[in-house]
C-alpha cells in the first residue's frame, strides 16, 4: 500500500507477496474526507473481496517502517495493523495541517495485480491546542501573479505563515495561510492585481 499526495508525497506503503486468483478492487470514499486542522483523520482504502495485506516484514515492535517518509509526514502516519488482516488498509494522519489538503492515492499491488483508489481530504480551519485558529485563503485564474494580502480588523497587514503559487498555462492560482489567536476579530483576505480586487471577510468569532 502506498499512499500519496498529488505531489508525490510518500507517506507510507508496501508491496504484496503473493499473486491473485480472482478479481480484487481497491476502494475508497465517494465523497471528499473532511479534517479538522490540529485533529487526526482517517484516509479510507481497503481491498474488495477482503484480503489479508499485512506485511510482517515491514513492522519492527509493531511499529511502520517508513523510514524513507518525508519529513513533513514523520510521526504523523499510521496504519491500523490489526485491520490490514481484514484487507483495510486506511491510513491515519495525526495533527492535521491546512497544508495536508489535497488528494491523495491508496495503491495495493501484487506479483501480477495492481489497483489504485484517490482520497480526496478538505482541511477546516479550526482552532489548534494552544488557541490558534488556522485560516486559508485561496484565488485562481489570474494573470499575471497576483498579490494576497492578510489584513486585520485596523486594516494592518498580518505575515502569512505558508505561501504557495502555480501556475497552470497562462494563468496563476495563490494560497496563503495565516494562524490567528483572537477569537472576537475580524481578518481581511485581500488579493489585488493592478486595479482588480478581492476580499473575503472572515469572523473568528464563529469558530
């Protein structure tokens, strides 16, 4: 089983052993999975007919081997061991991040089989263990890059925390996150171009 992101991240995964005689499918949910940044979530994926796809050898003191993980995942994954018996091989992801977004794939494969299912997983913003209430901003369609901006209730500029940009032909898509630890405020998301202008207003006192 490997799961990863639509940027390639590794997280997790094993190869089967043995070959199929009959036809399996790996499945997952219809519907987008939806987290609560700073809370943990499961990434449904199993095998149709149930099948054992557990792998002693990639276990020490019951433990994931992952070693090869990115940085970013360490310690945040887990596979549920006793479930693999039962051909579930759902994943889960500890201390969700709004950067963990994203669709991610569940691939099982044999000797002579291989299938595949997509997780797609939608990060709400939420208030993290230390008061923090992690917000998302995100535009598309634009051209040339745009600026985002985070402004507070007094119009002053507040540091995004994460950035990122693509660009997809001509046209360009950002995304900035920002954690704030007012609950009774109001945050400005702005995104400017020349004379062009959006903003979102956020209440944090809603969360």
């Amino acid at each position: 089983v490997v799961i990863s992101s639509q940027s390639s991240l590794y997280i997790c995964g094993f190869l089967l052993s043995f070959s199929f005689t009959e036809q399996y499918k790996v499945v997952g949910p219809a519907d987008p999975v939806f987290a609560v940044a700073s809370e943990d979530v499961i990434l449904p994926c199993s095998v149709k007919p149930n099948i054992s796809v557990f792998r002693s050898d990639l276990y020490e003191d019951h433990e994931d081997r992952n070693t090869i993980q990115i940085q970013s995942y360490r310690g945040r994954t887990k596979l549920i061991h006793q479930e693999l018996q039962r051909g579930n091989a759902s994943l889960k992801l500890s201390s969700v991040q709004v950067s963990d977004e994203g669709r991610y794939k569940c691939f099982i494969q044999s000797k002579s089989w291989y299938d595949d299912t997509t997780v797609n997983v939608r990060v709400e913003d939420g208030f993290d263990h230390s008061g923090g209430l992690h917000l998302q901003c995100e535009s598309e369609g634009w051209y040339p890059e745009p600026d985002l901006q985070w402004l507070d209730s007094e119009g002053i500029s507040l540091s995004s925390e994460t950035t990122e940009k693509h660009r997809n032909t001509d046209r360009f898509s950002v995304k900035h996150t920002i954690t704030v630890y007012e609950r009774d405020s109001k945050i400005h998301c702005r995104v400017k171009l020349r004379h062009h202008m959006l903003e979102t207003l956020i209440n944090t006192s809603k969360y």
